[in-house]
C-alpha cells in the first residue's frame, strides 16, 4: 500500500514537472525564436554601434492613469522590468509585487521585446530632458533615462518623453505582454502545486484498492 502511494505520488510530480517544462519549452521556441516581419531571431540588425543596457521612463501627467514609471533593465543576461502602468482600457494600474525585502520582483521580456526596445530607442531623435517650468500648469513631467554600451564606455542619455508617442505604444505594449505572460505562469504554477498537495493529503488506505487483475487501483 505504502509503495503505490509513492508510485502514484512519483507519477503526479513527473506530469507536473512535464508540465512547467513546457512552459519553459514554449517560451523558448516560441516568444524567443518568433520572426518578426521578416528578420529571424532577435531582431537586433539595427544597433547603430551601441548596446542597450538599461532604459527607464517616469511620466507625471495631470490624468492619472496616464502616468507611468517603468525600468527596463539587463541582470545576469536576462532582460527584465520592473514598475507601474495603466492598463490598455486605462482603468486599472498594473504594478510590481514586491518581496520579502519590499524588492521589487521583475517581469521577464524576451529578447524581441529587447531588440525592439533597443532598434526604436536608437532610430528614434528625442529632444534632450528639461524640468517643467512651475509656472506653466498641467504640464506633462516625461523623463527618458537611457544606459548605452558603446566601444568607449557606458553613454548615458536624458531624454524627454512628452511626445513620443510611437515609443509610448510600444513599451506599454511590451509592459502589457510581460504582465500577463507573468501572471499566466504563476497560474499554472498554482495549479499544478495545488494538484499535488491535494493528490498527497488524498492517497492512503482509502484512496487504494487492492484488484484481482491490478494490484493497486485508484478509486
């Protein structure tokens, strides 16, 4: 009896363990290795001489939910995201979980998602940063942080951000598509811990039966 408890619950584990290796799988083969409009893997063609190291985007606006702080960042090779921003219907405000420590815990991009990042970051010509002038209200607050890698070192860009729209849309689409891609793997990853604990606290004396033709049976 005790041996087919453990067979079963080995079985369980080896589908729930299939199971998020395919997510992992899909992630890979999919998002990271999907065309885009003709170029293969990671669209990276166009890098004008420069690596993107980091970008961040800080938008004060006097409608709420047209604010937005989001941090795109490179760790340990890994594009990630971190920050807040309003959902597509402009209802609702998306936000990091943080951890233990109040640390944020970022999303995962794609390296598409980098390289577009990256390819309209250096094609587009945004005016240089400057602060709001306190005497002219409901002013727009749009600050671009860039961290370039070029040949002769780290390059450091302030830009503003008040009217790029084209580069808006993309990185709220990009933040969009990493906030449910993450929310879905969390659900899965839910489902398939709650399946095994509840399998576990389940299999014993009652949930087995001895047969004639089968040793063990599962009710």
């Amino acid at each position: 009896m005790k041996k087919a408890s453990i067979i079963a619950l080995t079985i369980v584990s080896a589908v729930v363990f299939i199971a998020l290796a395919g997510v992992s799988l899909y992630r890979y083969f999919v998002d990271n290795r999907i065309q885009d409009g003709g170029r293969m893997e990671n669209p990276d063609t166009y890098r004008a001489g420069k690596d993107l190291v980091e970008f961040e985007w800080r938008q004060n606006h006097r409608n709420f939910y047209s604010c937005f702080s989001l941090k795109f960042y490179r760790e340990k090779d890994m594009p990630l995201l971190t920050g807040r921003f309003p959902d597509r219907s402009g209802d609702e405000m998306r936000e990091s979980e943080t951890d233990a420590f109040s640390n944020p815990i970022p999303w995962q991009l794609t390296w598409v998602q980098w390289f577009e990042l990256q390819n309209m970051l250096a094609e587009s010509d945004l005016p240089a940063y400057r602060k709001p002038s306190p005497n002219v209200q409901d002013e727009t607050d749009s600050k671009i942080r860039v961290i370039w890698r070029t040949d002769d070192g780290n390059e450091i860009q302030k830009l503003s951000g008040s009217h790029a729209e084209a580069l808006e849309t993309l990185v709220l689409s990009i933040a969009e598509e990493a906030y449910a891609t993450s929310n879905l793997e969390t659900e899965e990853c839910e489902v398939c811990q709650t399946a095994v604990v509840h399998f576990a606290q389940n299999v014993g004396p009652n949930a087995l039966r001895k047969n004639k033709n089968k040793p063990y049976d599962l009710l």
